[in-house]
C-alpha cells in the first residue's frame, strides 16, 4: 500500500483520501453520527445552509451559532444530542474548501484522531493501491493538529499493512510524533488550538485529542452545487468485521 | 517581526524570502561563494547551461556530471576548489522551480543549515515587517530536511527579535527540533537524504548537516529567460557587522 500524507491538498488524488481536519469538523462529524445523525451536508455558506429545508444547523461564528443555527459546532456540546435519524448540515469555511481539493477520488473520508483506527480500517478495506492523508491545516497553511493525526494515521497503516511504502510527507507526519508522544500538546500549541483558546473552548480540544473513540467514518455520498456553491453530502460508514 | 515558513512554497511573497534547499543547493552555494566564486546563475536546463559562455558548468544526473560539465554538485567534492572571480551555472530541477514561486519578493536569500546563522542575521537586518522561510521540499512534497532548517531559522530569528510572531507553517517547523535534537538524523531521514544515500552520496548528508559553518548567504541579483527557461543569478551577501 502506499500512504502518501500532503500536510495541505494538492489535488490529483485517484484512490481513497482521507480528509483530516482534527480541530474540529472531522471530529464533531463521527460525534454527529454516533448521536444517530442520518446524514451531514458540509458547505461554506450560511445563507444556503439556511434555506436548505428540513436540517438542522450548525455552525459558528466567533464560537457562537449564528442566528437561527440549531447549534455550534463544539463537540464538547454535541456529544449529548439525540439525532435519531435527523439530517443537519455544517457551516464550515475551511473544510469545504478543502473537499473541494479531493474530489475525483474514488472514496473522500473525513478523519481525526477521534476515529483514526476506524478511518485506517476503512482506508485499507477501500483502497486498491493506495491512500492519501490529505490535512486541511489552518488559515490556508499547515497546522500540527492534522499533521500529527496524519502521523498518528501512517503509523497505524503500516503496522497492519507491512508492504507500505511512504511517499510525500508521510515520513514528516510520522516524525512528528516523536516531538508529540501525547497528542493534546500537539493540538493544544497548534494554530487551530490557540484560536480555540482564544475563544475560551478549552474543553473541544481535549475532546479533540481523544483518539479512537468511534468506529464511525463519515463518507462522502455526494456533492451537488446550490446557486453555484458546494455542498458536500456525508453518511456514517463503518469497516467491515476483520 | 512576523515570521512565516511554508513547507512548500505557496506564492505572494513581498518582503524576504529565505529559500531552504538543506539537501542540496542551499548548502553548495555557500560553499561556492567561500571558494571565492563571483556568481551562481541557477536553472533547470543542461542545454542552456552548456550554451552560456565562460561559466564553470555544475549539475548532476543520478549522481553524475552529465557530459561537459566541469563538476557535480557535492559539497564534499566541491569544498575544495578555487573558484576566484570565477562565475557558474548550477543546473538544478527542484530549487529553479522553487524560485520561479517566490519571485516578486524584495529580497530571495538562499539557506540551509550550512548558513544558518547567517541568513537569519541577513534576513533580519533586510526585513521591513516580515520574513518567509520558503522551504523547497522534494519531488513535490515537503520533506524533513528543509522543514528542520526552518525550524533552526525560526528559533534562531526568535532568540534574537524577541518581538516575533511566528504564523503559517512556522510553529510546526519548531516543534520538529523536539524530535530531532541532532540535525543529521533528520537529513539522514528524510526523502531527499535517502535519494542520496541510495547514490551512496552519505558524505553530503554529513556536509549539509553543519551548522552555521559559513558566513555567505548566496542573494538573488537578477533573473532573466533565455529561450523561455529562467535563470536566476545569486551573489555573495554578508550581514553588516552586528
């Protein structure tokens, strides 16, 4: 298998990419399925997400829901809901754009550390040759909290696949972990985690740091464009019994 | 000052730039010019290389002159020549390409561990509000080599210009000195580092591996097409006295 890591979307990816964006949405959305959630939509814009019917929404603006959402996106705050066949959809500026980098991919999968051996299982069950760790870093740059769960992800690839080869910044991503033997500093002196902090949401960090906590993996089940924006449709997936 | 490092180079640079090629133009270069030598033109081609006149002809295929060309691109090798008032052409695929994304920058200092020291005081002294440590990357992917030097810049910039703010990729670059307290073992590791060692060019890797062994920092003086192949021409800069 090969295992590539791009610590920012290049693009070009054929196989199964797996989208890591640790802080927060790749960790609130296996949240939002454990709850029972049906189906998650992930755009950028607000105005669409609301005239989207029949969903609840979430998302936030300087840590709070804007007007009329349903809720924010803290997972430390998601974690109680029943969502018992609901659908909702995500207000999310960065990972929108960074799906738009991935499509073309035979399997798109939204990752963190919260389900990193479910997405790794997964992953290999998918991928014909090879899988792509894709980070979706920080205001446009790369950020530790995905390069770590990368790492944390290639480790994990080839400790069950012997054959795997690294290429890219898969190597960089595993080194990483030897500065970070326990996640949350990662998470906590990266960029994403100081904006958190600066928002006073401490506490979605350590949940954030959790890692393999849910065997849940959201799976894109489509994309469609809505007045020329995207939206970007995930379902719940789960590996098959090894 | 603020204190950006991109892992791979992204574009929009207007104040200084610091290209990092640890493995190996950014180590050669320094080298050349404390042989004495008066000018490094860089580009990717051998055949405009072969047609400038009067210049001493560098580069390296697999490893090896290609046919013509008076010297490879081995520090060990070239440590010893005497280049006096002599100019060169360095034919090299990654670190042209590299410069091609950050023209348009007042100042493109060239760096790797090898002038450590010194670009980080010349870096200081030319910068009016920020500075990019660009890092070159291989084949396309960042790579350990160049993000542990702007990890060693980074710091070193923020010792000494106590008022840094470090944004982009800059903080990931510094957590990788945890991992790897002794520089050589991030080379030795790295994708460009095993390149060299499958050509079995170890004795490089030891060589890019010094620290602050030189007070050269190689500058761009201009850049030209010729038959639409850029070459980029570097002299030799020295920081004014501290």
């Amino acid at each position: 298998m090969i295992v590539n890591a791009d610590l920012l979307p290049r693009g070009g990816y054929l196989d199964v990419v797996v989208l890591i964006d640790t802080l927060r949405a790749g960790t609130v959305a296996p949240i939002l399925f454990e709850r029972q959630l049906q189906e998650l939509a992930l755009t950028p814009s607000l105005k669409l997400a609301r005239a989207l019917d029949g969903r609840l929404l979430l998302g936030e603006r300087e840590g709070v829901p804007p007007e009329g959402f349903n809720y924010g996106i803290s997972p430390a705050a998601l974690r109680g809901l029943d969502l018992d066949g609901q659908r909702a959809v995500l207000v999310s500026e960065n990972a929108p754009t960074m799906l738009s980098r991935v499509q073309g991919a035979r399997h798109v999968l939204l990752a963190s550390l919260y389900n990193a051996a479910a997405a790794t299982t997964l992953a290999l069950q998918l991928a014909e040759a090879r899988i792509d760790l894709v980070c979706c870093g920080f205001g446009g740059a790369e950020d530790l909290d995905d390069t770590l769960t990368a790492g944390v992800l290639a480790s994990e690839i080839a400790r069950r696949a012997p054959d795997t080869e690294f290429v890219g910044g898969a190597g960089l991503a595993v080194s990483l972990l030897r500065a970070f033997p326990e996640p949350l500093e990662a998470l906590w002196q990266s960029r994403a985690g100081h904006y958190l902090r600066r928002l006073e949401l401490e506490q979605d960090i350590g949940i954030c740091a959790l890692v393999a906590h849910s065997e849940v993996v959201p799976a894109q089940v489509g994309a469609e464009l809505a007045n020329g924006t995207p939206v970007y449709r995930f379902a719940a997936q789960r590996a098959a019994p090894v």
